[in-house]
C-alpha cells in the first residue's frame, strides 16, 4: 500500500461508511495560515466576487459569500501545496473506493459577519461531474460561540455541525448530503472544492 493510501486510509473507510468524513491534518498550520493570510489579502483588495446561483447567475439571499477561484496553471505558491495535497486525497481515494475522480476545482470563499449559504446539495442540475464536495477552513482560533458552522443534514433526518477552525477539512459526497452554511458573528474565510468525475454524458 503506498504511504498516501495509507495515510488517507481513515477518510476513505469513513466516506465508504457513512459518506463523510472530517480530516484535521491535509496541511501543517504554517500553510493553513498562509492560505488566510492570501484569502484575507486578496478579499481586502477587492478580488472577490459577490456569488451568485442558478443558471441566470442572479445573486441571491441564498447566498452571502464572495468566491475567486483558483486559475489551476497558475496557483500561487500558498495554492501550490494546498492543491498537491488535495491530488495526493484524491489519488488515494480513487484507488481506495474506485470513484473515478479525474480532477478538482476549488475556490476561496469569504462570508461576512451574518452571511449564510441557505441549504443546498452542491451537484448541479445539468451535471453530474461533482462527486465528492470538500471545505477547508482558514480560521484562527474559531470558537462555537462564533456560529458559522456547515450543518450537514444526514440522511436520518439529524444532522452534524462543523466549525470552521483552520486546518479542518470536511469531506462528503456531493450527491447525498444537503447542508448549509450558518451565520457567524466573525468573517469566515474557507476553500470550497469539488472533485470531479468525467461526466457519465461526455464518456466513449
Ligand atoms: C459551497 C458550500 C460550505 C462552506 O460553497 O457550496 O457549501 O463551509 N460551502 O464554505
Ligand atoms: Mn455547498
């Protein structure tokens, strides 16, 4: 077994099983802060865009975040390790669970304070590409108290809170779990990511 597989072995034991999963250490907290610190600047110079959803791309009380995505031929090089460390998870979940993920896309995400993302299933309507859904979270120091959890919302009708600290990375199958994102009483900074299938339309 080659050592990424092994080291992803709990997250993919955990996705088989309940279709979920939280990882604590994908990054070390140098890379994590970095990431932040990236975020933060390029939210403070005004590189965000206010999101937007459905196909007219209309922006909606649905949705309080601003995104950027990350252009995959040129990260930065904070980007860099994040991006080869989320090859690595994907690599050893393919191998681990055969899902035929051939790609990922991922991009910074800012709420502001009393910003939500109302419950939603992240696979899109016309696409069936999106497999697995990933956050990586960009927090120092987050307490409970500072709301901003993603609810996850199970399939027996409970649910599971996940708070943003930095370094945590929540994994789910973008098909099954609807969730949403709560207000927080800080700013909240993530990574959203998608890993992709080829999409069953588009195979030979
Ligand atoms: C999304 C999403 C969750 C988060 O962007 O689809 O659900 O915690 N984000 O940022
Ligand atoms: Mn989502």
């Amino acid at each position: 077994m080659s050592s990424a597989t092994q080291e992803f072995e709990h997250a993919s034991a955990a996705l088989a099983v309940d279709g979920w999963c939280v990882l604590a250490d994908l990054l070390t907290p140098a890379q994590t802060l970095a990431l932040a610190r990236e975020c933060r600047a390029l939210h403070d110079g005004h590189q965000l865009t206010p999101a937007a959803t459905g196909a007219d791309r209309a922006q909606t009380p649905l949705r309080g975040d601003a995104t950027r995505w990350f252009a995959p031929e040129t990260l930065s090089a904070v980007q860099q390790p994040f991006a080869a460390r989320l090859d690595a998870l994907r690599l050893a979940l393919n191998r681990a669970l055969l899902l035929g993920l051939v790609d990922s896309e991922s991009h910074y995400a800012v709420y502001a304070p009393g910003a939500i993302y109302a419950r939603h299933l992240d696979q899109l309507r016309h696409s069936d590409a999106r497999v697995l859904s990933a956050a990586f979270y960009l927090n120092h120091a987050w307490q409970d108290a500072d709301g901003g959890a993603l609810r996850l919302h199970l399939a027996d009708r409970s649910h599971r809170d996940i708070y943003p600290r930095a370094g945590t990375l929540l994994l789910f199958l973008s098909a099954e779990f609807e969730h949403e994102v709560l207000p927080a009483t800080r700013q909240r900074m993530s990574i959203a990511c998608w890993m992709r299938q080829r999409e069953l339309g588009a195979r030979g």
